[in-house]
C-alpha cells in the first residue's frame, strides 16, 4: 500500500510511504499519476480540486484549496488553507455511536487500595512544594530519608521518590494563584503517592493555611506539612517526615482491582499525518473499551477541538453537557482573542513537517482519542474526575500543561500518541504511542508501544488487545519509557500578572 485513502467521501489521501514524480500508485481499482513529490504523512489529490473548493478528508472538509489543484498532486500549506474563522453557534444535536458488548468478563490489574476507596497504580512518595523557591530544598530532604533508609530493614514496596518541581506559588495574583493551588492540591490527593509532604517556605503567597483549605478531606496519615523558615535543620525535619512516611507505605500490597477502577488521560504531541489513522483511533478504541468497563477517560487539548467541536457536541450526554462543551469551546477561543492571538494557528512547525496542514486536520484526528463513547462531564482546569465515563477536561494544547491537568484531575496515567517522538513524561505515567513503526524502531528508549503495525495490515481488534495487555502491565507496575529515564515534569497554566 503506497497511499491512503481514509473514507470514500475524501478527495485526498495520505502517503504511506515517500512518493516521487512519476510514480503510479493504484486507490480504488484506479490508477493515479504522481505529478510531485508527496512527503510520507502527507496529502496527495485524488481528483482535481478547484480553488475554493474544499479539501475533504476524514469524510470532513479540513480546508479549502487556494490554488488548482491537479490530481496526483502534493496537498499542503502552498496550495490550501483552513475553513475556520471567528465564533461560532451551535445547536444540540444529539447522537449514540457507541454501543457496549454484552460481557460478563471484567478485566483487573493489580493496584493499591487506599482509605479513601479509591485505587493507585503506584506507591510513591512524593514532596510537593508550595513555592518554587525550595524545589532544591525538596531534592536534599530526599538525599537525606534515602540515606537513612538504606539502613533499614524492613520489606519495601515504595515505587519512587519525586519532588514536583515548578516555579510559582509566589508573586502570583488572582486565577494564577488559585490555578497554581489546584493543581498541587490535585497533585497531593492522587492515588498514585503513597505519602507526600507538602513543604512551604513560610512567606510566599501560596500559604500553607490557603492551600489546605483547597485539599478538602484528606489524610492526615499519607499526607504531612513543614513550613521550612519555622524550623532550625529543614532538612532533617522533612528527612524524619518522609522516612516515617516511607516505613508506613512499606505494608501496601498491590491487590486485584478491576478495571472500572482506572482513570486514563488522553494526550497527543509531535502529532504527524498518521496520528488520525493509527494511534489516535487505537486510544479511542481502548477509551471506549474503558467506558464499556465502567472506568473513566478524559480528553483535553481544548484549542486542538477547534473544527470538530460538533463531533463531540452531538456525544454529550445531555443538554446540559452540551452547554458545558459549548462554553468551554467558546470559552477557549475568547481567550486567545483576549491576547491578541489568532483563534485557528495551531499546528506546529513539526506537525505541518509531518503532513499536518490546518487546525481542522488536526483537531478531526486529534478528537478521535475520545473514541465514540458519550461526553458525561466537562472539567474547568484545575478539578477532578466526577463521573464514570468520558469527560473533557479545560486546558491548552501544550503537552507539559495539560497532562500534569490530566493527573491532577485524578487520571492514573496519560496515553500520549506522538508522530514525531517526545521523552516528556509527567508525574504519573505517561505510555508514549508510536503513529508509525519507524519512530517505535528509531527511538525504543521514548516508545512504550507502536500503533504504525496498522498501516502494515494489522487488525484494529488484535491490536487493542495488545494493548490493552499493555495498560494492565503498566497499571500493575510495570515501568514505561520516561519513568525507566526518570522524566517527571509538572507544569502550571499560567495566565496572569506576576509582581
């Protein structure tokens, strides 16, 4: 198979492999002459595209041609552009695509029942600062408990240490601060962290007193407070504090849970042509088998919606969602208007490098990661999972934000589909997805699993098998990428004055 052709309605398709001129490739018992070079990942014409015609793909237009457009020619930003511009209305439309299988059969992992009922996939302990000013204090305390610890005797079972390092939680005013506090309060409560001390400086704006009041309930076992300027040796009070933090996690033993238990986070970055193909559909398809399960997903990105909005508007649950959606559609876009920002700039320089041409193009491959199950939840940044189900959650497209919103928001771990490859990792774990087998073969060390077997003929159905395998493995305990190279970033939306 040299071009792709992905729904009948389409007058493009996607290269399979690199095409040259003169090449003939054969789409639909029909024979089509290459009259340019077409990238691998990119678009070729089908047919002749007149100017101002529109540029279909998906079955939905993605643009419209600026130029004529001959039949075997290289479809990209020198001959087409995006459909999308200002604000728009919409009306509730609904409609059911997913239908659940009948089953008897609940699929289970091993994880760590806390107190609170709910479950972790790992056992950490970790130090979250209310301000930046101690990340390094953070990273001492840790030399001094490992050192400590190493002379003990009894069994551990902790998976890891990490202080959550940022830069803020001071100087901030107004929503920057509270974004700032709910995202670390989001941080302290996750199932994932055995114990954490929540260490402060004492002066920052961020005070302790302010940030427990966005913990709510808690425990007081699992989680501890030090304010370092009120104490002589900081480094030894939070070295004692995570050491008996560290000997009351070593009793917990993973145990059966089933699977409606977990929370996933769904995520793209470095996205090519083939992430609407393969990866995409392949965490869509394993979102809805999630929901099937009774277990919980949630997609965010909110600008990478932006022209396919109405797929996931026609999913919601009920009116109600649906204006939820519309808010935060509408929401998002106001905020770049308010920055002076153009509403529809969106693909990167590497995304369009690798056949991505316009904001639609994107966001109708983008989208499918939420699969086809119903929208029952709209989560504003910064708040946790609610529902069982499909959820989208408030936040931007910048890989760092939205998937340390999607762990605080509660997901267990984040599937991230990448085209192009990226090492980041966020503080749960984070299973990078290949698009194509190339960049699983190039870059094993970021690769957790490849979704390009699928252009090599591969079944849907076998492959999420696999995979689905492949989330067990990770929710029981198995590493991924980024945890073996040890990358555990956080980052924090930031949209204010700082003084």
């Amino acid at each position: 198979m040299s071009i792709l052709q992905i729904t009948p309605k389409d007058n493009v398709a996607v290269a399979v492999k690199e095409l040259k001129t003169g090449d003939v490739v054969t789409i639909g018992g029909q024979f089509l002459t290459l009259i340019s070079d077409v990238p691998v990942g990119h678009k070729v014409a089908l047919k002749d595209i007149k100017s101002g015609e529109k540029v279909v793909k998906y079955g939905f237009p993605i643009g419209r041609a600026i130029v004529e457009i001959r039949a075997g020619e290289h479809v990209h930003a020198h001959n087409m552009k995006t459909n999308l511009e200002g604000l728009e209305e919409y009306s509730y439309e609904p409609k059911n695509y997913l239908t659940c299988p009948d089953s008897s059969i609940m699929r289970k992992f091993k994880g760590f029942m806390r107190k609170n009922g709910l479950v972790g996939i790992r056992n950490e302990i970790w130090i979250v600062p209310t301000v930046g000013c101690i990340n390094e204090i953070g990273d001492l305390v840790f030399k001094k408990a490992k050192s400590i610890l190493d002379g003990k005797s009894f069994p551990f079972t902790i998976d890891g240490f990490n202080v959550m390092a940022h830069p803020f939680g001071c100087s901030q005013l107004g929503g920057d601060l509270e974004k700032t506090q709910k995202i670390l309060a989001g941080i302290v409560k996750h199932p994932n962290a055995a114990g954490v001390l929540v260490l402060g400086l004492g002066c920052e704006n961020n005070t302790l007193d302010s940030f427990v009041a966005h913990l709510g309930d808690f425990d007081r076992e699992r989680v501890r407070f030090l304010i370092a300027q009120e104490v002589d040796d900081e480094i030894e009070a939070g070295a004692k504090i995570i050491c008996e933090l560290a000997e009351n996690a070593s009793s917990d033993r993973r145990e059966d849970v089933p699977i409606s238990s977990l929370s996933v986070g769904l995520k793209c970055g470095g996205s090519d042509g083939f992430s609407g193909i393969t990866a995409n559909p392949l965490l869509g398809a394993f979102s809805d088998f999630l929901v099937c399960a009774g277990g919980s997903s949630v997609l965010t990105e909110v600008p990478e919606m932006f022209g396919a909005e109405r797929l996931l508007m026609e999913r919601a649950e009920n009116e109600e969602v649906f204006e939820k959606i519309v808010k935060l559609i509408n929401g998002f876009k106001e905020y770049f208007i308010s920055h002076g920002q153009p509403v529809y700039e969106n693909p990167s320089p590497g995304n369009k490098a690798g056949g991505i041409t316009t904001l639609e193009e994107k966001s109708l491959g983008c989208v499918q990661k939420g699969g086809r199950a119903p929208v029952v939840d709209v989560l504003p940044y910064g708040s946790q999972v609610g529902k069982k189900g499909l959820s989208l959650l408030e936040g931007p497209g910048n890989d760092l934000v939205s998937s340390t919103a999607l762990g605080a928001a509660g997901c267990h771990m984040v599937l991230f589909s990448t085209g192009r490859g990226t090492p980041f990792g966020t503080f749960v774990p984070t299973v990078k997805v290949s698009t194509n087998s190339d960049l699983y073969r190039r870059k094993g060390n970021w690769i957790d699993f490849n979704a390009g077997s699928l252009l090599e003929g591969e079944p849907m159905e076998k492959l999420l098998d696999k995979f689905i395998q492949k989330i067990i493995d990770v929710a029981s305990g198995e590493k991924t990428k980024s945890e073996e190279n040890g990358f555990r970033q956080i980052a924090i939306w930031k949209d204010g004055v700082t003084l």
